[in-house]
C-alpha cells in the first residue's frame, strides 16, 4: 500500500482551484433565470428524513411542481423506483438543475445541492 505525500503546493493549489469554481458557479448563479416550478431537494447523508418527507408531501399537494433528488449516491439513485426523479450530485445535470431552480430543500448546508449553484434560489 503506497501512502499519498502530503504537499503544500498541491493543497493550495486544489483550494485556489476550488475557490475559482465556487466563484464560477456564484456568478451563473446570479445570472440564472429560476423557474419557481422546479424544487431541488437534497441530504448530506442522502435519501430520507425531512426533505424526502417534504417532497412526497409537495408531489401530493402540488402535482404540476418538477421535484428532483440531489442523489449522494447509488443508493440515493434506487429513490428512481419510487418514482423520484434523480441526478447525481457534482454532475452537469445536477448542477445545471440547481441554477434553475426556483426553490432548493437541504438539512446541512449549501454542499447538500451544489454549494452556490443554489444560490438566489429560496431555501428550505
């Protein structure tokens, strides 16, 4: 087993590169057009408690509103056979989603749905 070496230059290099993209996506953020018919929803620890609870409660009562799963993993993907539509959280899709969308349910803080892609959107 090789041990990775740890690297000052390579840890301030992914920070600067992280903070070019959050800076990034905080700019499309502020540009996007949010469509208030399309809800987000994502958990740090993926599929369950509140935000699931409150997206089965939004599909009953407001039927014509898109609802879309922030999935964590492959396991959060299996929400699809409950008919929960579902993109893999960091993907263009995902992200692309939370740009637009009108509304974004989380429980932990903006990673759950993209950082600032999420941005301008209201939160729950």
């Amino acid at each position: 087993m090789s041990a990775r070496r740890f690297s000052f230059g390579n840890d301030y290099l992914n920070k600067a590169l992280k903070l070019l993209w959050f800076l990034l996506l905080a700019l499309l953020a502020a540009l996007s057009r949010r469509d208030q018919q399309l809800w987000v929803f994502g958990r740090r620890s993926g599929l369950g408690d509140g935000p699931l609870a409150t997206l089965l409660e939004l599909r009953k009562r407001c039927p014509d509103v898109r609802v879309v799963w922030i999935a964590v993993d492959a396991a959060d993907e299996a929400a699809a056979a409950h008919g929960i539509s579902c993109v893999r959280k960091g993907s263009r899709a995902a992200i692309r989603l939370c740009l637009t969308a009108g509304t974004g349910v989380m429980t932990h803080g903006f990673s759950d749905l993209g950082g600032p892609a999420i941005w301008g959107a209201r939160i729950i």
